[in-house]
C-alpha cells in the first residue's frame, strides 16, 4: 500500500468526520427539551434563562451554532461543558483511557479467542465439538449484551465473589505498581469479558465459516496428497487467506463495540465514556455528546483504513487504487 494511497484515505477522514458530527448537531439540537432547563432547573426567572441561553450561544439561528462550532472545532475547542462548567475536550480526555482501557481488551479477546474457537469448530465440522461451539456462539450472539452483563455481574460477582461488583479499582485502596495493576486487571476482567462476549461469537462463526470454504478449495487437495498434517493446513496454509473476510468483520464492529462498551460501564460502574455519555443524555449537555461523537466518528473511520493495511499484510496480491 502506498503513502499517497494511504495520505488520501486519510484526506477522506475530514468530511466523513465533519458529516457525522453535522448529523449529530442538528439532531441534538432540534431535539424537544431545553439543556438550560435541564441544567438550572425550572425555579428561576426568564433574565436568568436568556443571560444562560446567551452565554453557551444557544440564543443563535441553528446555522450560526453550527458554524461557530465547527469552526472552534478545527481549534481543539469542543466548547465548555454545561454541567461541569470546564471545557468539554479535558472531561472527554479524562474518561478515555478506561474505555479505551475496556475496548482494546474487548476487542483482542474477541479477535485470538473469536479465531480460535473458529478454527477448532472447522477443524471438527459438524462433530459434535462444532455443534456445542456454534449452538454456544449463536446463544451469545443473540443475547443483549446488557442481558449477558447483569446475569455475570449476579453469578460471578454477586453469587460467588470471584470479581468486584463495580468500578475500575478497590475504593479506598491505596495501591501502587504491580498491585495496583492487579487490582485493575481483576475489575477489568469481567466487564471485557461481557463485552467480548457478542464478538467472540461472530467472530468465531464466521471464522469457522471461512475455513470450512478454504478446505473445499483444490488446493487444500493437494497439500493433503503431498502429506500435509491437518494441523500445519488448518494454521499454515488455510488460516490466512480465510481471515479476510474476519478482517473485514472486525474492522466493521468496531462501532459496535464502542456502542456496547456504553452499556457495558453502565452496568458495570466502569469510570468511563459510558458513563459519562449516559450523564450526557439526561442532562442535553450537547457540548460533550457531540465530543464523544466526534471521539467515536473518528475511531469507527481509522479502524477502516486499519482495515485495509490488514487486507495487504494478509494477501500482497490485492493492491490499492484511488478510484
């Protein structure tokens, strides 16, 4: 892939960016409720209402919000939060690294299990093995993920004691070092595993679909005549080129994870975008709902171009063109 391929894919991020953020704008903004009602309540008097209005620019036509917000965007200002009073960019920074945190773990857990149990079902088509895997992985597929959050958070927290019930560490603790990163691994456990749960399941379906095509190929034939082990085709020969269209699967979800790691930190009390997304809602404080739309837009546009680099690390034949 070359850097002018990859410099113009880049060049796209801009208006896609811009788009989903307008669409977002508009919405929240012709949305019914008043954020300042929200914020200040419904005990105080119209000055007091029309100086608030006047001081987030929300007494501005639609149009000139909409400018003067993009422009303070290409800024690094995503304005002043309503409810915390300080500007939107520093809280949203402040609540990145524990979904990030979540939603990397999330997403290799899905990626090496969702593949590995993929393989192994192929491996033993329609064996038994292969029908527990996919009744298991269809199971999970289907179930909401806040539905498979509450019922771990019952039986493994609640019940059985083996995780914490909520937040990202012991409250109160005064860890440091490798206790401390114990400590978050052990929080940590759980709510990735929930999480990963729906994308483990795809993962592995369409895995396990892949390389079933793979083994029907001729070539397959062929490796087995040469004396071929089954382990070394399954790994060696046919796991890469079936991974293409898994590639294409997880590079696709990663919205979908995001979207799940919301409900996820909800359930969970993790001291995340989540959380503070849902806070966001209730309260119409628009300034940091469109940060995390920005925030996700972006992720959701990157995870495609990184997409695309996994496409040509897999199978070098397949090239790149601007059209």
């Amino acid at each position: 892939m070359s850097p002018a391929y990859v410099g113009w894919r880049l060049l796209q991020v801009v208006p896609v960016v811009a788009g989903i953020v307008l669409v977002g704008f508009v919405l929240i903004h012709l949305a019914p409720g008043d954020p300042i009602l929200a914020l200040a309540g419904d005990a105080g008097d119209a000055e007091y209402y029309a100086a608030m209005h006047e001081r987030f620019g929300l007494d501005q036509p639609l149009w000139r919000q909409v400018g003067t917000y993009f422009g303070n965007v290409a800024r690094g200002d995503l304005g002043v939060s309503y409810t915390h009073g300080r500007p939107a960019l520093d809280v949203i920074l402040e609540r990145v690294p524990a979904t990030l945190l979540l939603a990397m773990v999330a997403l290799l857990l899905s990626s090496t299990v969702g593949v590995a149990v993929g393989v192994v079902a192929a491996a033993r088509a329609h064996r038994a093995t292969d029908l527990a895997i996919s009744g298991i992985a269809l199971t999970f597929h289907a179930a909401p993920v806040f539905w498979i959050g509450q019922l771990a958070l019952l039986a493994f927290a609640l019940r059985l004691g083996w995780f914490p019930v909520q937040g990202m560490a012991s409250a109160g603790s005064q860890l440091e070092g490798w206790a401390r990163v114990a400590d978050v691994a052990r929080h940590l456990t759980l709510p990735a595993l929930v999480l990963a749960s729906q994308e483990i399941a795809a993962t592995a379906r369409l895995t396990r679909a892949s390389m079933i095509e793979e083994l029907r190929e001729s070539y397959t034939e062929s490796l087995r005549a040469k004396g071929v082990g089954p382990v070394r085709l399954l790994v060696r020969h046919t796991l890469r080129p079936a991974l293409l269209p898994v590639v294409t699967l997880i590079g696709g979800r990663v919205g979908h994870l995001l979207s799940g790691a919301v409900v996820v930190e909800v359930v969970f009390g993790w001291p995340g975008l989540g959380r503070l997304l849902l806070t966001a809602m209730q309260t119409r404080n628009s300034p940091i709902l469109l940060g995390i739309f920005l925030l996700v837009a972006l992720c959701v546009v990157l995870a495609n171009l990184l997409t695309d680099l996994a496409y040509r690390w897999l199978d070098p034949r397949i090239t790149f063109t601007r059209a």
